[in-house]
C-alpha cells in the first residue's frame, strides 16, 4: 500500500505496562483468547513468523465487503474484520459468510455515527450514562497525533456525505444542519482563530488596551454560557467550564498547527495513518458515576 505522509507521525511502542495483565501475556503473543471459559484465564497466542494477517475495519455493506471475500476466497486469504455491531445487525448474511469462510471477527464498538444510519430509518440515541474509554495521550507527540486524526476526520466527513445537503429524508434534514456546523466550527473558525489572536495583540499593546480586553473577556463570558448549557444539556458537571479561559490562552494555540497539517493532507490527497498513540500504562483515572 503507498502512502503520503505529511509532517509528523508519532510511532507506536510496545506498552510498558506489565502489572496490571496476566503474567503469561507480556511473555506471549499479540493475539488473546478470552472466550468462554477462557474469560477469567485468557491464553495468548503468537503469529508464526513470516505471517500477515489482514486487518479490516468497519463494514459491512452490500457493495464493497463482498467484493473483498470473493479477492480473499479465491486467494485463500483470512483476514480479521474489525465491525460495528449495528452494520453487522443490518447485514447479517455478509457476517455469516465471513464466518462460514473462516475470517474472524472482531467488535468495533456499537455504532458509528453515520447519515447512512439515518437514511435507513435508524435512530442514533446519546446515551448520557454509558461508561466509555477513550486512549489518553501523555505527551505532545500523543496528543498531536490524536488531535491530527480527529481533525482530518471532521474533514472526511464534510467531502463523504456532500450530497446529504440536497437529499430529502432525515439524513438530508441532519446533513443541511450538521455539515454547515463541521465547516463554520470545525474548519473555518479554527483556521481564523490565529488571526483573532493577533488582533488581540495588536489591540492590547497599540490601541487601547482597556477597551480590547473588555470585549475579549465580554466574547469568553458568551462563550462560558453557551458551553455551560451545552453541559447541561449532556447532564455533565457543571464546573467544568471554568477551563474554558484557559483552553484559549493555552491548549488552541498549539492546536493551529494540526488544524494546518490535516487541511494540507487533505488537499494534498495524502493518505492519514491510523496515529496510533503511544502506549505506556502512565495515565489512568478511576471510573465515575454519572
């Protein structure tokens, strides 16, 4: 696979982190088995050596997955075939057969959001009180490469479902409403925001000081209101929001950059790794109850 990388790329590494697994599974292989009565004493295994193993995510659909079992079939191919349980529920027939064909299987969360969902009659529900995990970076590399993936994501979303802005039905009605959104806040606002910064600059140090710092501090207590009701209407803390001063003097400005980086290899036509984080075991957080 050829691919185009533009600027930085954080590699990945092994996890230092051996206390809190099994012993026998540092020592083994990348593959674990906990099915069945294998939960509570997993068994790892190691791919033999000159081994490729196809890894696939998302799917299934009628036009694609097909396809791919009939070049994997005729080769004598397995691969793993990473899904979310709600295209698998959708398309049950390809499931079986990349059962039936000795491909395995593996869960990739429930649902992803997509229009295609909504196209099809389906309803995507927030569920305020699940428990998620989510990889935190403990770094600068970890977090650009995060912030890199997430950025060009929003920037995927905008070119694969252009035609949702004409479109009747409920995914039209989401797309006229939630890809005019991605652009403004998503895209544009962040690109512009370095030239706010420097007008509060220039406005503090050569016209007058008292006035921009007025209207700075007047457009953050909107911007507090607004975050603290987006809170509220996610149930999440409401304190939460005191940050939001610092998020603006401190963690955006060495977001342009990413912001930049995922714009150019969009334009470029460059193709993203997955930005796998680097995985040390340092950072945890105990779970809360919402």
């Amino acid at each position: 696979m050829a691919t185009t990388e533009v600027f930085h790329d954080e590699r990945t590494a092994d996890s230092a982190d051996s206390g809190t697994v099994p012993p026998d599974l540092p020592t083994g292989g990348r593959v674990v088995d906990a099915r069945g009565e294998r939960n509570d004493a997993p068994v790892s295994y190691r791919i033999p050596d000159r081994t490729i193993v196809p890894s696939l995510d998302e799917g299934p659909d009628p036009t694609w997955p097909p396809k791919l079992l009939d070049i994997l079939k005729d080769r004598g191919v397995h691969a793993s075939l990473f899904i979310p349980g709600s295209t698998a529920a959708q398309h049950p027939d390809i499931v079986r057969r990349m059962v039936d064909e000795g491909h395995e299987i593996g869960p990739h969360t429930v649902t992803r959001p997509d229009l295609a969902l909504l196209r099809d009659g389906w309803r995507i529900v927030y569920a305020g009180k699940a428990r998620a995990r989510t990889q935190a970076p403990a770094g600068m590399g970890g977090r650009w490469s995060q912030r890199y993936r997430w950025s060009y994501g929003t920037v995927q979303a905008m070119w694969k479902h252009p035609h949702t802005l004409v479109e009747p039905g409920p995914g039209g009605r989401f797309g006229r409403l939630g890809l005019p959104m991605v652009v403004l806040f998503g895209v544009l606002a962040p690109l512009l925001a370095p030239v706010i910064d420097r007008f509060l600059l220039h406005g503090v140090l050569f016209v007058d000081a008292q006035k921009t710092l007025a209207a700075w501090f007047g457009v953050l207590a909107v911007q507090g209101l607004l975050a603290s009701y987006a809170f509220r209407l996610d149930r999440e803390r409401p304190w939460h929001p005191i940050t939001l001063p610092v998020q603006q003097m401190v963690y955006r400005q060495p977001m342009y950059p990413v912001l930049l980086q995922s714009s150019i290899t969009a334009v470029t036509g460059g193709r993203l790794r997955w930005q796998k984080l680097r995985r040390t075991g340092e950072v945890s957080a105990p779970i809360v109850e919402v």
